[in-house]
C-alpha cells in the first residue's frame, strides 16, 4: 500500500450502501457455485461463509447477528444443500462467536484465524452430516476442502479489510 | 488488540431492546433453519421452486461464461491441429484400414441380429432425445454432486428423465425450472443405477461415492469377481434409464464391491442429451371407491 491510509475526513458510502455492502459480499461469495465447471469432487471452499466469519471477526458491527439466517437461505438456494443447512449451520456460528468473544479479553489475528478454523470446519462437516449418508462424511475430499477454506482465511481477510476501509465508519 | 468495547449498551432502554431483539431474531433464525432441514429432510421435492428460481438468475451468468471458457479453450486445440494434421491423417488412414475387416463382420452380424429379431418379434423401445443441452455449472462447495443443465420445461425436459452424454450415462433429471434443471449425477452419495457387465450380464448396482466415482456392488450370489477394464451398461430395469447405455468401467480388481470410473465424465465442454425416461411412470391408479351399501359394483 502507498500514501496515507488513514483519511479522517475522506468521504464515506452513503449509510444504506454502506450498510448493504457486507451483504452483497457475502451473497456474493455463495454465488460463485456459478462458476462454469462441472467439479467431480467437492473441492471449492464456501466461500460465502469464509465472506460471513470474516465480516463477522474483523468488523463485528457490519453484519446484524441475525443476519446468518438470511444470508444462509440464499446460500442454501445455489449450493446444493438440502434447504436450511446453512440458515442453521451459519445462524450457529455466529452465536457461538459471541459466546467466544465474551470470554476473550484481548484478540488478534491469530485467534480470528482459530475461531474461522473450528467455525469452518464445523460447518462443512455439519453440511455433510445433513446432506449424506452417514458413512460418507468424513472423507479426504471432505479434510482437504476444509484445508483449502482455511487457507484462504488471511485472503479474505485483507479483502474484507479493503472493502470495509472503502465502506468507511459504520453508524 | 482489545476487543472493541460496543457490548454496553448504554442507559438507551431503546438500544439495550434492539440489541435483546436482534439476538432473539438470531435464535429464531436458528430455529428456522432447523425447520427448514426437518421438512426438506422429509419432502426433498418442496423447495424445488426457490432453488430453480435462484438457478434461473445463475444459470445465464454461467453460460456465457461456459461459451468463453470454451472460446478461449479452442485456440490452443486449433493450433496444434494446425501442425499435426498431417501426421493426424496418416495416423487415421492406417485405422480406416485396421478396422476395415471389423466393419464388414459387425455388418453381417448386425443384419444377422436384426434377422433374428424379426424372427423373435421382438419388439425394441427407442429412446427418444428431448433436447441437446449443455451442463454450465455444478454445485463443488457440497458434498452432493448437481449439475445445472440450460434447458429446462420450455424444452420439454421434465423431472426423472435421464440424460447422457455421447460416451455414457450422466445421469438423471431431478427438479426443472422453465429454462434451467439440476441434473442428480451418477456420482452423488443418493444415485443408484441398476447396470449389468457388458461381457456376460452380471447384475450389479451403480452406487456414487461422491468424488466423481461410483461404487459398482454385485446384487447376486457373493464372491462375485471383478477385472480391471470390465464395462458394466445400464440394464433397463426400474424403467427410467434406457438399456446398454455404458456407465463405468472397473478401475481395480475386487470382488463384490469395487470402484469404477463413469465413461461420460461430466464437464461443460460436451454436450448432454436428455431422453425420454424409457418406460414412462403409468399415471397414478384410480382410488377405490368402496360401494355404498354394498353389493353392486358397475
């Protein structure tokens, strides 16, 4: 990054936009299931979620707690899970973030990255549990699509910074 | 860094209830969303209307998208058939040659077949193509495998209709939109094919495993052996997909349970055809009426 990031005084999204935006991401993030390859294996992360705990660990305001279950439906709608998978699984996340946040005083990135790993892997293997048969679970597939989201926790991250750096101050 | 300290609500009494009421919306969300599993768990078939409005809006995006990836994929082919071709042509030349002989036998064995059939009077169902459309998009953040298909009602394709590609079955229709139907593939954890080895008809089951193979399981006597290359075809049974459409073929010997790789690898570079379920689902039988005062039935 060059020049001066810190601009007190720059002018900021208008507040609806500016409240919307988080959104937009993360419907954003689910629909990217569009994608034109016909994948054999279950390998792309969710990257709706990942949008969602980022949001939901850098900028906690951004996103209402009852948010999840809204953006999950959407979610639902072109991932392919059976319908209410990720209005349950995503609602749950962000109830057991808070329960976490009272608990730590201080935080950094590191424990963001934690909590996304447990929020993460949760929720892929609770999706499997609903959508599969009990046997087919846990599978390699399964460890390695939820390695590759967890990787890209620190991607998402800098590009949830940007955006909310561009959002400005939320009221 | 301190977590930022926003939790106190203040002495608002307006603030400190939104907060109280986001927070049982939250809930309440959960609890939706644990509905919501519990009916789609037990009428799968409910929801299908939200999702094939939402594939509606994805469906378009991803067939542009599949017509510029396939653009951009064919110069590199139309480059290097450009300087091969030569060799290309020599290379088929000398296949048109091999395989002169095993035309000219399949031809007399082809009439001998259809001589005998006449003979037999039996009497062969065609499988009628509905549409040829192609498959622009899968859901590869889930553990099920569908794949969206650009055609749709309007088209004439209708749930339970198998679709297939030039090498082998795909798979099977599940939900349509007016433009736009998610198609179960053989690979998913739910998508069982009866199939049978083309080379002395074992009867087998086609079962996906969820990573792009399926798991072929005998349904005879045990002990049943498997080798590697073994083509099993689809048999007819269950009457929705035709019979002798090739669906895998044997990776590693085995007996009783094996896995085996589908010939018709789904990807948005070919096209799929859907057919006509071969036997067509008899309309629902009329209730019985039991007679009123017994007795007299028309």
């Amino acid at each position: 990054m060059s020049g001066i990031e810190y601009r007190p005084f720059a002018r900021t999204l208008p507040p609806g936009r500016a409240r919307a935006l988080p959104w937009a991401t993360v419907i954003g993030g689910s629909a990217v299931t569009a994608w034109p390859a016909v994948a054999n294996i279950p390998l792309m992360p969710p990257f709706g979620l990942l949008m969602l705990l980022t949001w939901r660990l850098l900028a906690p305001f951004a996103l209402r707690p009852w948010a999840a279950a809204p953006l999950g439906l959407v979610d639902d709608l072109v991932s392919g899970q059976p319908l209410g998978s990720a209005v349950l699984l995503w609602s749950l996340c962000f109830l057991g973030i808070d329960l976490v946040e009272q608990r730590l005083g201080m935080r950094d990135f590191w424990q963001d990255w934690t909590i996304a790993t447990g929020a993460i892997a949760a929720t892929l293997l609770g999706g499997r549990l609903f959508a599969l048969p009990i046997g087919m679970v846990v599978d390699g597939a399964a460890l390695a699509q939820i390695a590759i989201a967890v990787a890209l926790f620190p991607a998402t991250a800098r590009l949830v910074a940007w955006v909310d750096r561009k959002r400005g101050q939320p009221r | 860094m301190a977590l930022s300290p926003d939790r106190r609500t203040g002495f608002s009494r307006r603030r400190q209830t939104l907060v109280f009421l986001s927070y049982v919306l939250a809930v309440a969300g959960a609890l939706l969303g644990a509905a919501l599993l519990v009916i789609s768990r037990f009428d799968p078939p409910l929801f299908a209307g939200l999702r094939m409005a939402a594939a509606s809006v994805t469906a378009p995006v991803s067939t542009t998208a599949a017509a510029l990836g396939r653009g951009i994929w064919s110069i590199p082919e139309a480059i290097s058939t450009h300087f091969f071709v030569r060799q290309e042509n020599a290379q088929l030349r000398e296949a048109v040659k091999r395989n002169q002989t095993l035309v000219l036998r399949a031809r007399a064995i082809a009439y001998e077949n259809r001589r005998l059939r006449t003979l037999l009077a039996l009497r062969d169902r065609e499988a009628h193509t509905v549409v040829a459309a192609r498959l622009v998009s899968s859901t590869a953040s889930s553990g099920r495998r569908f794949a969206l298909l650009n055609a749709g009602r309007f088209q004439g394709v209708r749930p339970g209709m198998p679709v297939r590609g030039p090498l082998g079955l795909i798979g099977r229709v599940v939900e349509t939109g007016p433009a736009v139907a998610r198609v179960l593939l053989l690979s998913d954890p739910n998508s069982i094919v009866p199939v049978r080895r083309a080379r002395d008809g074992l009867p087998a089951i086609a079962v996906g495993r969820g990573d792009g193979r399926v798991d072929l399981r005998s349904v005879t006597l045990a002990n049943a052996r498997f080798a590697v290359g073994d083509l099993f075809v689809t048999t007819g049974t269950g009457g929705i997909y035709p019979p002798n459409v090739p669906v895998a073929r044997v990776q590693a010997a085995g007996a009783d349970s094996v896995a085996a790789e589908p010939l018709a690898p789904a990807d948005t570079l070919d096209v799929a055809l859907v057919q006509e379920p071969f036997l067509p689902v008899p309309p629902p039988s009329r209730p019985e009426v039991p007679p009123i005062g017994g007795g007299i039935t028309p």
